[in-house]
C-alpha cells in the first residue's frame, strides 16, 4: 500500500496540543466549529487524530515559502 | 408621500404551514370557478373576488380599502374536497413513512439511536452542515427495523411511484399456494431417480403434523406465519406474492398526525413549525389577484394568467369531487376524481414533473405555475432578484477618441438629456438650476423633472419650462441632465474582471456612440468593431463619492491579476515613442512644439545643439518632457537596449511596450506605485498624445512591398526548404527500410512523425532568418514586431519566408481519405507536401492544397475559441458563485457569511498584488525605498524632517482640479443662455 502522508505534494499535517490550539483560537478569535474542516478518513491525517482535534497544516506557498493553517478534524 | 423607516432582518425562518393558518390569513373562500359576470364585475367568492385585492385602477380592495398600487393583494382558499399531496414534499414524505411505524406513528429507532442522532444533528448545527444526511442516516437505519419497537408491529416496505403515489408493498401467501406446493411434489420429468415427494416425506421434511399437510393441499388450510416458512424451506418454493396496497393521501395524513413532536424533532425537523401532516394538503391558498393579473387583450377580451387557468381547473374537479360523493358515486369514480384533483394541485406547483403530462394552454403552450416563475435564468432568483433591469442606463457602439482622458467617457448628447442627476437646490446653486429648467428638456443643458418641497413631481416640458423656472427656490429638486464632469459608471460585456467596470468622467459629445481612450481597451477588452458598452449614471451622493474615489479609471491602472498595470501606451502609441526615442532624432522648435502641442508641457527644455544656426531638440529629450524630475529607472526595453532614466531625464534606450506599455509597462507600473495614479494618469493621456502626434510627424504605413524580400533571399529560401525536403526524404526512407529507431516511450511512426515536424520546423525558421536579414531596420513590420506595438517576427516570416506545418491536434495533417490526406496524393505518402507543409509564403501565394491544408488548421483554432469561450462562461459562473461571499476581513483572514475561515492570511502572504513592488526578486523593493530616504537625508536637516513627516498625497477628484490640462479654465460657460 501507498501511504499517501508520505508523497511529496501532501503537506505536513501535524496534531497540535490543547494550548496551542486555544491560542490559535484567540489569535484568529474563532470558535473551533468556524475552522475549515478535514475528514477523519481523511489518508494524510495522521493516524492517531481523532474528531475534535486539530492539525496544523504547512504547505509551500508561491506567495510566501511557507503558509500555515489549521483544520478541524470531523467524522 | 409617507417616509417608510428601513427595518433590519434579523433572521429568516422557514416551515411548513398549517391548513388552519391557511384559513385565517385567506379574505374569502373561493367556491367558484368564474371569475366575471355578463356586466364583467367580478363575481363574489369567485377567483377575481375583489377581497383578494385590486388590479384595475380606481377600483378600491374590499379587504384593506386600498386602491390598487398601494393594496399588494390578499390571499383567499379553497377547500379541498380530499386531501392531496404536496409534491414539493414528496421526498420527504417518502423518507417518513419508510421511517415511522403503519400503527403507532413512532420513529423505528431505539431511544438510545435516537439520542445518538439527535446528537449528531446538534453537532451537524455546530460544524455548520447539512442537516438532511443526519436525516438521510436516521431513516436509511428506521427502515432497517421489521418490526416496531415500541409496539412491535411488523412494518411494510413502501414504494414510491414518482410523483405523488405511494404504496405498501407486502409479501402475502399466494392466492395459488396449494397448486405451487403439489406442482413442487411432482417428480422431476428429467430425473428418473426422482420419485416425487409424498404428503409423508413433506410432514417429516417440515415438521408438520400429516393432517394438517393434507388440509393445506387440500386448500382448507390457509399456511400463514412459521407454518408457511417450514413448507417453503422443504419444498424449496416460495409460495408469496407481492401485495401492494396504495396509501391514499388522507392514509397518509391519518399516519403522520400520529407521530409524536419528540421523534420529528431527531428527524431534524421543528414540530412547533413544521407538522408532517400539513405536507398533504387539506386547504389550498388562492395566491392574491395582484400575483396573477389578468390583461385586456386590443379587441376588449381579457386574458388571464396561467395560475387562474389552473385554479379554475382545481376549483372544477374539486366540484365534480364533491358532487360525485355526495350523490354516492362508485369508489372506482372517486378514485379517478382525487387523482385528477392531485393531478391538478401538482402541476398548480409545478408544471414541470418529469412522468407528469405538463397542463397545456389552449394554444399547446405548456402553463406557467408556482415553480416556473421562481426556476431557472428568467426566474425569480436570477432574473428579477440577482439581476434586473434598470433605469438611468444607456448602450451604445462605441468609438475612439484620442483627445479625452482616460478618466473620461464622450456621452451622446442624446444619452445626456436622457440619463439626470437629482440637485438639490440651494442658494448657491439656485442660478443653475433655475437655467437649466429654463433650457427645457429638449435642449441641453437642462432638466426633465423637477420635484417641490411638498414632494411632488412635475415633468419639465418645453411648454412649462420658462414658467417653472421662475418658480424654483431653495428646497427643490431638480433633475438635470448629465453635463461634462459628471462620473457615471461604464462597462462592457462580458464583465470578466474587475476592471470591466469602471468609473468614468462625462464629456457630452455630438453624435450617437459612446467616445473613450484607446488606452482604456485593455481593461474593457475592446474594440471597435462594432462592440457596445453600457453606461450607468449614479443617483445617489455616496454611490457618487465612492465612484469617484474607489472605481475611477485612473484608480484601476493596476491589475489584481498580475500586480502590473493594465492600462498603458498599446498599439500605435508604441510605434510612435519607438519612433520617437530609437536612434534619437533631431526636431526644429516648430516640429517640437507640435510634438508637445496636446500635453501640459509648453515651454521647451534648452535644445540639444544647434544644426545650421537652428536649434534642435532630441526624441528622448521631448520624451523626457513627460517624466516626473525625480524618476531613476533601469531596465531593458523589448527592442533589446538597456533603458536608462537619470532624474526624470532619458539618458539612453529605447521606450516601447516594456516601457510603457499596458500589461507591465516599467515606467507607467512605478509611476502608478511610486509616484501617485494621478501622476500615471497625466502620463499615460500624454505619452498616448505625444506618440500619436509622433507617429504622424514620421509617417507609417505598411503595404504588401513591405514584405518582399529580393530574388536572392527566395532563392536561399526555396534552398532552405529543399534541402529539408531531402531530409524528409531521408528519414522516409530509413523508417522503410526498418532502421529507425524509435525514441525513449515513443512508437517507430510517432518518432518518425516527430522528426520530420523537427526538421520541418527547422527550414521554416530558417526562412524566417533569411527573410528577417533582408528588412531594413525602418521596415514597418519590423518595427511593430520588435516595439511590441503589434505582431511578431513569426508573423513576418509566414509574410515573406514560408508559411510552415499546418497542424491538426499538434499534428500533421493525417485525416482525409484513406491512407492520404486527398485524392491527389498516393496512398501512404509520408512526404511533406502530403500532409500539410505550406511551403510558399503568405505574400507568395498558396497553392489550392496548401490552401486547403491551411484551411483545416485555421479551422481549429475557430472552434477552439468558440468552444473555450462557451466552457470558460461556465466555469467563471461557477468560481463566482463559489467566491462571491468570501470576504478578506481585518484581521487578515478570508471567511465566508457565517464566519468560517477559508484562508487564514489573505493570499497566505497577506498582500495586495497591486500594493507590493514589481520587481523578481522583493516584494518590497528596500533598496530604492531606502535609496530615497537617504538622498532627502543628504540635502538638508528641514527637508529631511519633511520627510520624516508623513507626506498626504493631494487628493485629486476630478479632471477639473488638475494636474493636466487645465479643464477647470475652459469651462466658463455654463450654459447656452
Ligand atoms: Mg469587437
Ligand atoms: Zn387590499
Ligand atoms: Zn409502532
């Protein structure tokens, strides 16, 4: 099997902790629910996210080297 | 006239209604199906009833007392004879029953499933989804349940035959069931072994008493339950057929009340505004006169509206309904009238089911009902809320006209006495307008309508003109023509970006078409051959204000697309700064000064030298004219020198399309960012003028001598090509023999195929050199296509080298007839005359194949276009519905309406393309930045303070307040008194 996390053109997705995700949330002055979303079946999720957590995504970006953003993990 | 007070919406809620509601907001039953008597009144409780409101004027509603215009209509009812379906509901309908219980109306969900979906609908709320897949998962997991329970009642499939039927589907023992069993005891004719089965074998075989086996044979015993189950399982035999019993719609009303408000409620769906039973419909709302007006045709008879035509058919058969009941009429009867009643109701909503005949006009005409008028491109949604028609709009051809500003639109004086501006008199204003009353709405400057204090309206005529004017005072309004410096918005279709709608200043002009700027055809994607644009004048102070400083042409030089700017010298303009600067010519005073004769500038610089005792002046020099003193730029120009710009000065290079040309020109693209877009504008409007005057003072023209190249050169040129030819030849001629070798992934006849579009390619090119070494460096062609102003070198060889490869698909040419591209050829005749080489050249002439060959390839691009055109239409519809509520907010984020976040920083970098540098290699070009802080450092400690301070750029609104030509000056004259 393919693991698709691992192909060049998937970003990182990273899980971030409880007070990592809360200062993002006052950063952006979002509720969790306002976040764009991810399927938990999601392949480039890591395996150990669960519904309600939230992963950090860092892709390379043509306007800046590196763009940051977040997703909600849903069902 | 009352003042109305805006009210916010707060929200939006949308349920289903009840019958009882139906009753209490409807102003009369209606029990008749005519709708004016013999005198033609209309006829009480009638479809026409005048509680339901007025149409005709001077008539007064009999419910609010109104006349018609202020009355909005009032809805009336019909009850139904039986209840009938909604079809908008039929889904949903379908959904339910399939998911509650046939005896106790209960959902088929455990009350722990029902906790868990009434969970998932609240998380469903929270994320912002749809709520109907947690209701597609509740019945998709109710249906799955045989039996209740909560009552244990065992539930029946239901089939749902489209649009409005439904049916309980039931597997019941077959009317034939001894049969099927003794036919399944015979012994197998193929078998000789078998010998059948006896009533014995079958009582062992199943488990029943032998007694009880004869009475079922004997059909005195009906096998129902486990009994049947047992014999079905011996014998192998199904012994069901399906029972399908149809649910009427007063069934269906009697099985929805049952379900209580706590299951609907896990279902998604708010009991208190919405019950399940009021999606069968027991009382129709009879939609206001006002919504279905009927007219008067030109020989007096009236016409009525399609959904009168409907509601007469509906009130019919609701009649005949009930008549046939009364006078008890077969079931068979009743049947067939409730169907033709839903049948009614159904095409009332919608007339276009599919599996439904659609209700036809007298004419044939399909009828018009409830959902056409809301459906699709004319619909209610697109055609009358998101687009409409409106007033104060024009269109017409446009035209060049190289005298006006780019910021500037000529109106027709026709448009102008059309299109008005409301003023609000006051006294400093007071002469003007009382003039522009006097002048009349025929003559111009004037005014069509003037409006008192007490707020009434009066049209100004030429008969009443002189009088009203007398009579105009500080608290009018008058609404006066379009006079120049008016801003008004223009567009052209299709509005593609941004910039296909801008705001442009008005100069009322003779004639009928619009003028503008050639240099605003970029951005509008213009031209004239015959294109036409629209014209919106504003009519409110703020829409103007904001015109003027958001959406004014001068305020969109730079594109969002590419962050360059879009507006620019094009075309002639770059032919004639080219001209202008390359190889420097010399001018006299007079040439010079007819140069700058349409710019601001009017003095000359000191001249250059001196000729003969005259003075001179250089192209770069009266160029220079144009730049603001403190501009430092290097760059190279598309001719291929090195431009460079010392303090406002052109020092060396020549100025062409990457100069100043729209799409990136270097000078026009750090006026706009560096300096001001006022600065840019005065640029732009004069380097167009220069230019044009510029060009004219050399002259340029191209004819067909223009692409001839001498004897010798087509000699070199018909080398060229032979010699390819032979090469072609050669390469035929080892993929005959076997020998070639086919290329990494490729077959031997792609590679084959590859190697000679390869060396095809070549001798076109090298026609192309040829040719291009045989033009003079003053040749037109050779100016435009090295300037940038318009075409290529490629253009140029096609003209006087050699056409090249027509190519089908990024192939040679290989359709045609069978094995050959024509008839004129062999079969399989792999040369290049045989596929589409054109070996002549434009001027030379084509032959009637190389015709026909460049026919076919010309032809693809025809249809590409059409087709991308069609497909990109589309697609840009799509992506705009997609992105038309994103929003970029203060913060930095992108989100939609309801506050999800799309982009966390807008473009991931938080800029704006058009507000960061042009340069490769920084998004903000510190070294020039500070460069200049340092040289207002160097000068003096004041000036270095000033700077330090921050510098307001001066506002400039109009063409009237300058810098430019000083319009201001050359308006005294108001009007023509
Ligand atoms: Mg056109
Ligand atoms: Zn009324
Ligand atoms: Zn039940």
């Amino acid at each position: 099997m393919v693991d698709v996390s691992q192909h060049e053109l998937v970003p990182e997705h990273t899980l971030i902790d409880e007070e990592e995700v809360e200062s993002m949330l006052t950063q952006y002055d979002v509720k969790r629910a306002e976040l764009p979303k991810i399927k938990r079946k999601d392949p480039a999720l890591p395996d150990e996210a669960e519904v309600g957590d939230v992963v950090k995504i860092v892709r390379d970006s043509r306007t800046t080297d590196k763009a940051v953003s977040y997703r909600l993990v849903i069902e | 006239m009352s003042m109305q007070t805006p009210k916010e919406i707060g929200a939006i809620q949308f349920g289903l209604m009840d019958p009882e509601t139906y009753r209490d907001m409807s102003a009369t039953k209606i029990i008749t199906a005519d709708t004016y008597d013999d005198d033609g009144y209309p006829i009480d409780m009638g479809l026409m009833d005048p509680r339901l409101g007025v149409i005709d004027p001077g008539l007064e509603c009999r419910t609010c007392g109104s006349h018609s215009g202020s009355c909005n209509g009032h809805f009336g009812h019909i009850e139904l004879a039986a209840p009938v379906i909604h079809v908008g509901f039929t889904k949903l309908i379908r959904r339910l029953l399939r998911a509650t219980c046939r005896d106790c109306g209960r959902l088929s969900l455990t009350p722990e499933e029902q906790e868990e979906f009434r969970d998932g609908l609240q998380r469903n709320e929270e994320l912002g989804e749809d709520w109907t897949n947690v209701l597609k998962a509740a019945v998709r997991q109710a249906r799955k349940a045989s039996r209740c329970p909560h009552c244990g009642a065992p539930q029946h499939d239901i089939k749902h035959e489209k649009p409005t039927t439904y049916y309980e589907v039931q597997d019941v023992l077959a009317g034939d069931y001894s049969e099927r069993i003794a036919s399944a005891m015979q012994p197998d004719p193929d078998n000789e072994d078998d010998s059948g089965v006896s009533p014995s074998d079958l009582a062992e075989d199943s488990g029943l008493d032998l007694s009880r086996v004869n009475d079922i044979l004997s059909g005195e015993f009906r096998p129902v339950g486990e009994d049947r189950k047992k014999l079905e399982k011996a014998l192998d035999v199904d012994l069901t057929e399906e029972d399908m019993n149809k649910l009427m719609p007063s069934d269906i009303r009697d099985w929805f009340e049952d379900i209580p408000d706590e299951d609907i409620e896990t279902l998604g769906i708010d009991p208190s505004r919405s019950r399940p039973e009021w999606m069968i419909l027991t009382v129709l709302p009879v939609p206001p006169v006002t919504a279905r007006p009927s007219i008067t045709l030109d020989n007096g008879q009236r016409s009525e509206d399609d959904l009168t035509h409907k509601l007469v058919d509906i009130i019919r058969i609701n009649q005949r309904f009930m008549e046939n009941r009364e006078a008890g009429a077969p079931q068979l009867i009743i049947e067939d009238l409730w169907e033709l009643l839903q049948y009614h109701v159904t095409t009332f909503v919608d007339n276009e089911i599919s599996g439904t005949p659609p209700a036809r006009h007298r004419s044939g005409r399909p009828l018009k009902t409830l959902s056409q008028r809301l459906k699709g491109k004319e619909g209610r949604f697109r055609g009358s809320l998101s687009g409409k028609r409106v007033n104060f709009s024009a269109r017409t051809v446009i035209s060049p006209d190289p005298t006006l500003s780019l910021n500037e639109v000529g109106v027709p004086e026709r448009v102008a006495r059309e299109m008005t501006q409301t003023m609000n008199v006051s006294e400093r204003n007071l002469d003007r307008a009382q003039q522009y009353v006097r002048n009349g709405p025929e003559g111009h400057p004037g005014a069509n309508y003037v409006k008192r204090p007490d707020g009434r309206r009066l049209k100004v005529t030429e008969k009443n003109c002189e009088e009203l004017a007398e009579k105009i005072d500080v608290g009018w309004e008058v609404n006066r023509h379009l006079i120049d410096g008016d801003i008004v918005i223009f567009n052209r279709q299709p509005s593609l970006h941004r910039m296909s709608i801008m705001a442009h200043e008005v100069v009322v002009m003779p004639y009928k078409t619009f003028r503008l700027n050639t240099v605003v055809c970029p951005p509008y994607n213009a031209d004239f051959d015959g294109d036409e644009m629209n014209m919106h004048a504003l009519q409110t102070e703020e829409s103007r204000a904001e015109a003027r400083v958001l959406m004014r042409v001068q305020e969109q030089l730079l594109s969002p697309r590419f962050g360059e700017n879009i507006i620019g010298a094009i075309q002639d303009h770059i032919s004639g700064t080219y001209l202008l600067t390359n190889g420097n010519p010399e001018f006299t005073e007079t040439q010079a000064l007819d140069l700058l004769r349409a710019t601001s500038i009017d003095t000359l610089p000191e001249p250059a030298g001196e000729d003969e005792g005259e003075p001179y002046w250089t192209g770069k020099q009266l160029f220079s004219e144009l730049l603001p003193d403190d501009l430092n730029l290097e760059f190279t120009s598309s001719a291929g020198d090195e431009v460079v710009i010392e303090d406002g000065q052109l020092v060396s290079g020549t100025i062409d399309e990457d100069a100043v040309g729209a799409f990136g020109g270097e000078v026009v693209d750090t006026l706009a960012k560096v300096h001001s877009k006022t600065r840019a504008r005065v640029f732009v409007n004069e380097v167009a003028s220069l230019a044009m005057r510029a060009i004219m003072h050399f002259g340029f023209s191209i004819g067909i001598d223009d692409e001839s190249i001498p004897g010798e050169a087509n000699e070199q040129v018909d080398e060229a090509i032979a010699s390819a030819y032979d090469r072609v030849q050669e390469l035929i001629e080892i993929y005959e023999a076997g020998e070639l070798e086919s290329l990494p992934g490729r077959t031997v006849d792609e590679t084959l195929e590859m190697k000679i579009m390869q060396q095809l390619g070549k001798a076109r090119d090298s026609a192309g050199e040829i040719a291009e070494d045989h033009f003079a460096d003053d040749n037109p062609a050779v100016v435009m296509a090295r300037s940038g102003a318009r075409g290529s070198m490629l253009n140029l060889t096609q003209m006087a080298g050699c056409v090249g490869q027509q190519a089908v698909r990024g192939e040679r040419i290989n359709r045609g007839y069978e094995g050959r591209t024509l008839s004129h050829y062999q079969p399989n005749d792999l040369s290049a005359e045989a596929h589409g080489f054109v070996e002549n050249s434009y001027r030379g002439g084509l032959t009637p194949r190389e015709f026909f060959f460049h026919a076919m390839g010309g032809r693809e691009g025809l249809v590409d276009t059409a087709v991308r055109t069609s497909k990109s239409g589309y697609l840009q519809r799509r992506l705009i519905n997609a992105l038309s509520e994103l929003e970029a907010q203060y913060d930095g984020t992108v989100r939609d309406t309801s506050g999800t976040v799309v982009q966390f920083e807008f473009g991931e970098d938080g800029t704006s393309p058009v507000k960061v540098s042009s340069s490769e290699d920084n998004p903000i070009d510190v070294e020039n930045v500070a460069d200049r802080i340092l040289d207002a450092e160097f000068s003096s400690e004041e000036e270095k303070a000033e700077f330090l301070g921050r510098k307001e750029l001066p506002t400039n609104i109009s063409e009237y307040a300058g810098p430019g030509l000083d319009k201001a000056r050359s308006l005294e004259v108001e009007s023509d008194d």
